[in-house]
C-alpha cells in the first residue's frame, strides 16, 4: 500500500481512507478496469459496418485499454473472490463480441467453422500478447492494432 501510494503520490492515510486494506483495492481497481472494457467495447460500435469494420474498431478499443487488460488477465489471483462469469450461480452476461462474430459468420465473413468462442478466445489472446509484447519493449505500441488485425483476419477470415 506504501508504495500504491507513493506511486499515486498521494500520502499513505489519504490512500487508506479510500481503500483501508489491498483487497479493497484491488477489487475497486478490478471493477474500474471492467467498466473501462465494457466501455471501450460500447465504444467500437460493434452493431454498426460490416463485421470485419466492427472487429478491426473493437481491436483498437482493446489496444487502448490494454494496460487494463494486462491488469486484469496478468494474474489469475486478482479474480480472487470476484464473482466473474465462471461462476455457476451468475448468468452468463449478453456478450457483444460473441454477437459480432456470429454476425460476421452468417455474413460469410468469419469461418463458420471455427466456434465463435474460439474466435473470441484468439482475439482476446492476440490483443493481450501485443500489449505485452510492447509493454515489454519488444514490440512497437503504435503498430500493434496493424499486427493485431493482420493475424486475427489471416486466421479467421472465410475462405
């Protein structure tokens, strides 16, 4: 917490007033990180254009919220004891991206043969390993949305 705190350079007590304990924390920071997804995924219009114009939007929305994806897919332990849509007591939340890609598929634009949740699986792995690969100098942060689209549409494009 000292050093959240010294980061955010705030004092200590400030910070403790706000967030008396790391759990809490961690689980308001989980909580914003979701709703800046949720609203980068609102954001990309995923209803509007052609499914291919949709996907290339939401990758970029992705991209730019990728110091949150890192955040919240970096360690499995931050979903400790946040209820997510594994769990069997929640209903599974409507998935916007699911919809775009069986858009895309019924349009003939994505393979109909690959399941939609693998596609949204590649997706979601190809966005986290870009930023990565940035965050950890390795690769461009301006050209990772162009290498994110490349290798999404040369994998899952129909033939």
């Amino acid at each position: 917490m000292a050093d959240i705190a010294e980061a955010a350079d705030v004092g200590r007590s400030t910070l403790h007033r706000y967030y008396p304990d790391r759990d809490v924390l961690i689980k308001a920071v989980v909580e914003d990180s979701l709703a800046v997804v949720q609203e980068a995924t609102e954001g990309a219009a995923l209803d509007d254009g052609s499914p291919q114009e949709a996907m290339r939007r939401l990758v970029a929305a992705m991209v730019d919220a990728g110091d949150r994806l890192l955040f919240l897919w970096g360690d499995p332990k931050v979903f400790e004891g946040h209820p997510t849509v594994d769990d069997p007591d929640c209903d599974p939340p409507d998935d916007p991206v699911l919809r775009l890609i069986e858009r895309g598929q019924a349009e003939g634009v994505f393979d109909p043969e690959l399941s939609p949740v693998w596609i949204q699986h590649v997706l979601w792995a190809l966005v986290y390993t870009a930023v990565e690969e940035a965050d950890q100098g390795r690769m461009p942060r301006h050209g990772i949305t162009s290498t994110v689209i490349r290798t999404l549409e040369k994998g899952v494009l129909s033939r």
